[in-house]
C-alpha cells in the first residue's frame, strides 16, 4: 500500500464516454471518478460491458467513432487529457502513458518483426536511427524475460506463445518508462500458470520503474493478488472505491457483495453458487435512480424506495472508502448499519 | 521452397494440357465452323463440288478424326507412318474420313437433320505425309490463321495486335491502381463521411455499369455530340488517325505520333479504368475496414504513432495481401485485352482479335489466345502464391 498524500499521477472527474449508435446513445462511461497515486496499481472492476475498457481508452483517448468522449477531465502530468491537441496527445501515448491489451498475439502487426514492433517506439518517440532502435529493443526483450531475445526479436508474432506476446506487449509499452500503465484484461487469454508469470513481471517492473498501474479484469482472484486499490465499475459508474485489504474484509455496495459471494470459497461447502439475479442494464435505458436497483437484494429486503428515483452520490463511508449506495448515504445511514449488522 | 515449385510446376503442367484439351474440343465440337455456308452454296448457280468440298476439308484439317487433330495441333504429330528400323508402321490406319457419307434424317421432334452414316472414302496415316503442319503448340508454333490472314502465322497476327493491347490494358491498370488504392484508403478511413456515400454510390454505379454501354455513352458525349455541334471532340475509335487534325489549344497533330495515340487512347482509357478503379477502391475500401478494426491497429495507436503512419504502415499492408490475387490475376487480361472495349473502340489489340477470329471461325487463332491466356492465367497463380509468401510471413510452403 502506497502512502495516498502524495500529488496523484492521474486524476479522472466526471468522466464521461457516450457512444451514438443507430438505437441511441450508449453511456458506456457516465461520470467516473478516480485518482491514480505514483507507483500504485488500481484494480478496475466489473463485469462485461459495465465500462471498463471504455474508461481506458478514453483516458488514452482512443475511443473509436461511434463513441466520443462527451464531459469530465483527465489531469494527468499536469495537463487535462481532453483539452490537448490530438499531436500532442500522440506523443504522450505509448511515451508517458501506454497500454497492454486482452489479446496479445492479435494485438502485435502479423507482418512485421517483433523486435521492430518495439524498436518503433524508439524510432518515434526518440527520433532512435533503426539500428540503435532495434539494440533497445533487443535488451528490452531480453528485459522482460524473452528467452535468446537475440534471435527471437527475428520472429513474427505467430511464431510466439501467447505468454511471450504479451512480454512483448509489455515491453513494447514498458520501452520509454511511461508513469502510467493500463494493462486492460493482461492475462484472461493466457493459461493459468503464464498468468502468474505476466503478473508477476508486471509486479517486478512496477518496482524497477516506479510506474503506477491501472489493471483491469473481471477476475477478483487477480485483483487481490495484485491491486493496491480496488474500484468497481457498474453500468459506466464506479460503485464502490477502497484499499484492497478494506473492500475484501468489508465490502460496502450490494453489488461488490453479489461479486464477492459469486466466488466459490477453497473448503467452503455449498450447494450451489450465490448469483446476483437480473442482467447488466441496457445502457441506452438506464433504470431510473440507482442503476443496481432492478437486481439489488437489499433494496428489497429494506424496502427502500429512494433506490428506484434517484441515483446515489458516491460518498466517503470508511476510511479510503467510497461508496454509491443508499444504505450508506448521510440519512439512510442506520439503515447501512442494519445491513451490516446483518451482513455479520 | 524448391520443392514445393517443383510440384507446382508439374501441376501446371496437368493444368495447361487440360486446359488444351477444353479449348480445343469446345471450338470443334460446338455448331458451326469454318464449312458453314459452303453447303448452302451447293444448291446456288456457282455449285461447289464435292471434290471442292472435300479439298477445302482437307485444308483445315477437318477430314481428321477429333483425336488425331488435337495431337497435331497441340504437338504437330502424327506427319505419317511410324518408320522402325526401315518399315512402315500402321500406314493404313484409317485417321479420318474425304468423303463421308450423310443422309437427312427426322429426329425425334420432326425435324430433318443431316447425319454421317458411314464413309465413302478413308483417310490413311500415309496420307499424311507431305502435308502441312505446325510444331505443335506446346513449342509456341500455332499454326496458320484460316481467314483473318490466310496462311500466315497465328503469332504474327498476335504479334501486331499485342503491343496495343499492352499499351491500352497496362495504361489502365496502372491508372486504376494509382487511382483506386487512394480513393479505397481514403473512403475507409472516413467511413460514413459524406465523401464515403458519394463515394461508394458512384464506386457501386461504376461496377455495375456495364462497359458496353458505358463505352458508347462516352463516344456519344465526347465525339458525336460535340463534333456535331461543332466543338473540339475526341476520336471515337481507332487506334490512331489517319491523316492530320487541329486540336485547339494543342495545335495539329500529325497521325501516328505520340500525341496522335494518346488522342486516341483517351476515351478506352478512361472506359477501363473507371470500371476496374470503382471495384478496386471498394476492394481496398473493405478489406481496409476489416483491417482497421484488429487489435494491432489500436497497438499502433496506443504506442503513439501517428494516425497516418497507423494507415499507411501497419494497416494499409495488411490490407493489401488480399488485393495482390486481383492485381496477379490482370497479367492475363494485359494479353488477352479487353473483348468488348476494344471491340466498341476499334481498338486493334488481342480482344478484337480474338472478338474476330471468332466471328470468322478463325479457329487457329481464336485457339492460340485461349490457349496463351490459360497458360498465363496458371503462371501468375503460381505468381501470386509465391508473392504472398514475401508479404505475408504467415504463409509458408514446404
């Protein structure tokens, strides 16, 4: 755990990404807050489709038409994201701020050598003649664990695992030592024990560089192992924000809850898995008031009325917790309490 | 590598023989023919003979049995008897037949129908010798034309006609590819910006104009219309003038120049390409937008290129390994031209030709440009296979 006085490296506000389709306009991303601390790595999390990628791209800024970013800021390094040039937000990407992607051996060009894959950052960024380039490029290689990278930096991106594609993707993102990182979904298309081994170089170079990292996955198990703060991500809002250790011990949101009772528990004996009923809200017709109300358990328990016409405020019920959720809202405060209590 | 051309050649091989045995059973065996109308004539004043008959039957070889022409025409053999250590081998084996016997039948729906029932007279192996024949096409020797150039050599007839047809059908794809990578790019790019709709609807009109209509529309509004209302026009067809002109602006211009051909090559041209360039560009235009979409792309932005590096290196060459199967497969149609252009333009190049001998029944002709066209069709797949494998590393052969 990072200590949090210091300035963040990344401050998202009130940001939004709307996407205009034939059907209607699509809010994926509808007013997401957070900040980014140096060297830290945040957990984004969330099922399918509730934002998490697209907050990503947006901070990178590259929402694809359709999709557009519509409000809110990005200071990162000093600057607002969204008020640079499209220059110069072309040489911030992949130099001060880069990203690893879900797919890694579909995300590198099947044409080209890996090894000028990663030599093009330098040749852009650093103006690098090709042959100092392709030099770097090797010792990065060999930098995040590509065995005789010598001779693999030859090889086409078919030639290689998927495990080493995605080294290549870090290293590719890794090259200018950029102060922000956002590995989206790194390790769901590798096998189990490569995804230790991708994090875990994930974990090594954030200690060498001092980078700070935000990962995304939908996978809980990842983000206790790695994250330092957690922040869950339902239907384009954050729900719930806390240190890893605070949401795990006491999760606030009924939804976080539903996450967490989903997990199956080694030795626990159940019959059958909990599941948070409903699906995830059509995001063209958002539910009125709190978007988790149609599937929320104890907004029927409670009987709380509230939850179907207004949409809570993420607010501060812990300490470093942030919650958006009626129960823990100033007046229905008690009512936070009783579902504690039950919770216990 | 090696092995694998090896094997392809061999295939090529089997191929272009299959390919000769369809050319030529399809022209021989279809209606019609060179002894078309000889018949009728039979009945008029000046009557034909059977004897002529018979000899102008011997003349193309048409007293032959289907067989024994293929093989002289494709290797220029049977010339005779087998000769073995001095003797004479299968001299009287019948190989075709002077003077058949027809009678007229009623087939089954009524009409009368004349058939060959029999054979007066016989063709021997013998009879063979000291006749005329080729080397065969298989060692570039085509024959002599029947009609368009009687008893000259098919490949002189190509080799006048070719170098037109080159410059028509190269000038155009040359054009097309400049014009149509760049609009396809472009359109993809920009996709569903108003230059994409007025682009794709025009590209849509372009391919599916036909060129038979799209080439008179051009002759009407760029030479009879103006030359009748007295404008400046272009030459409605031909391939050069043949005396000399004033273009205004320009100044006269004597025929057979340069500036005389490209008069003349405008309106072909432009035919040719408007309708290669509107299915080209949508080509790219697609196969660009597939591309745009991948992983690799959005890599490539992420890493902070440039959106016109992002096109022009990592998508457009990923785009492009698709569009060199059409670009190969026009290394056929720079011989064979282009039938109905050059026919609506009187351009003198091979699809003319071929448009001609056809029309002529001058088989040895109309033989040797499918026969010349297949075979290049077979080498620029072999071509394509083998440049695919310097573009894209994925594909390997062994």
């Amino acid at each position: 755990m990072k200590i949090q006085n210091e300035q963040p490296v990344l401050t998202v506000r009130n940001l939004k990404t709307h996407f205009f389709t034939e059907d209607g306009v699509v809010k994926a991303v509808d007013g997401v807050d957070f900040d980014l601390y140096p060297g830290e790595i945040l957990g984004l999390v969330g099922e399918s489709g509730c934002g998490k990628s697209v907050t990503s791209l947006s901070i990178l800024r590259l929402v694809g038409v359709p999709g557009k970013i519509v409000d809110g800021e990005i200071w990162f390094e000093g600057k607002n994201l969204l008020s640079l040039t499209e220059n110069e937000m072309v040489a911030m990407r992949g130099n001060r701020m880069s990203m690893i992607f879900q797919q890694p051996q579909t995300s590198l060009n099947p044409v080209y050598k890996i090894g000028d894959q990663v030599a093009e950052v330098f040749t852009i960024h650093k103006n690098l003649p090709k042959k100092e380039a392709w030099d770097k490029a090797v010792e990065l290689l060999h930098l995040v664990g590509i065995p005789d990278a010598e001779k693999k930096a030859h090889a086409f991106p078919h030639e290689m695992s998927g495990g080493q594609a995605q080294r290549v993707m870090i290293a590719m993102a890794l090259a200018l030592n950029p102060t922000l990182l956002i590995a989206d979904e790194p390790t769901t298309a590798l096998d189990v024990t490569i995804q230790a081994q991708i994090m875990d170089l994930i974990l090594e170079l954030r200690e060498k560089m001092g980078t700070s990292v935000i990962l995304i996955t939908h996978d809980l198990g990842v983000i206790a192992e790695m994250a330092d703060r957690v922040a869950v991500m339902y239907a384009g809002q954050i729900v719930e924000q806390a240190t890893v250790q605070e949401l795990f011990a006491r999760p606030h949101h009924p939804y976080t809850k539903g996450l967490m009772g989903s997990i199956p528990v080694l030795g626990k004996v159940t019959r059958r898995l909990e599941v948070i009923p409903g699906s995830v809200p059509n995001l063209i017709n958002l539910p009125q008031g709190c978007r988790f109300s149609p599937r929320c358990k104890a907004r029927i328990e409670q009987s709380l009325e509230i939850c179907l016409h207004e949409n809570p405020m993420l607010v501060e019920t812990g300490s470093n917790h942030l919650c958006r959720c009626w129960l823990y809202d100033g007046q229905m405060k008690s009512a936070g309490d009783l579902m504690e209590a039950n919770h216990e | 590598m090696l092995g694998y051309i090896a094997r392809r050649l061999v295939q090529m091989v089997g191929v272009v023989l299959i390919s000769a045995v369809a050319t030529y059973a399809l022209l021989n065996l279809a209606p019609g023919g060179p002894m078309t109308g000889l018949r009728q004539q039979q009945q008029g004043r000046n009557r034909i003979t059977a004897a002529d008959i018979a000899r102008i039957r011997a003349y193309y070889e048409l007293d032959l049995y289907l067989p024994v022409r293929f093989s002289r025409w494709l290797i220029g053999h049977p010339r005779g008897p087998i000769t073995v250590g001095g003797t004479e081998w299968f001299a009287n084996t019948p190989i075709g037949c002077r003077q058949p016997i027809e009678k007229n039948v009623r087939n089954e729906k009524g009409k009368i129908e004349t058939k060959v029932v029999g054979c007066n007279e016989n063709v021997y192996l013998r009879d063979l010798e000291g006749r005329k024949v080729s080397r065969g096409i298989l060692l570039g020797d085509f024959g002599a034309s029947w009609k368009l150039l009687r008893d000259r050599p098919v490949s002189d007839l190509i080799m006048s006609r070719l170098p037109k047809t080159i410059e028509l059908i190269g000038l155009s794809t040359l054009l097309s590819l400049l014009l149509g990578i760049p609009l396809g790019i472009y359109s993809a790019v920009k996709q569903y910006s108003r230059f994409d709709y007025i682009f794709t609807s025009l590209a849509f009109l372009g391919s599916a104009m036909p060129t038979f209509f799209f080439g008179i529309l051009m002759i009407l509004v760029f030479s009879i219309l103006p030359k009748s209302a007295g404008l400046p026009y272009l030459p409605p067809g031909s391939a050069s003038a043949v005396r000399e002109y004033v273009v205004p602006l320009i100044g006269t211009i004597q025929p057979d120049t340069i500036a005389d051909r490209l008069m003349h090559l405008v309106l072909p041209v432009i035919t040719l390409t408007i309708v290669s360039v509107a299915s080209w560009s949508r080509f790219i235009r697609a196969s660009m937008l597939e591309v745009l979409r991948q992983d690799y792309v959005r890599t490539a932005r992420a890493k902070g290129l440039k959106e016109k590096l992002v096109i022009l290196k990592h998508a457009l060459r990923n785009a492009l390994i698709p569009f060199v199967t059409i670009v190969v497969f026009s290394i056929p149609s720079l011989f064979g031209g282009a039938i109905i252009t050059e026919t609506i333009f009187s351009w003198p190049g091979m699809g003319r030709l071929y448009f001609l001998a056809l029309g002529d029944s001058d088989f040895p002709v109309a033989m040797a440009i499918l026969f010349i066209t297949a075979v290049l069709t077979v080498i620029a797949t072999l071509i394509r296979d083998l440049v695919y494998t310097l573009i894209d590393p994925r594909i390997r052969y062994s």
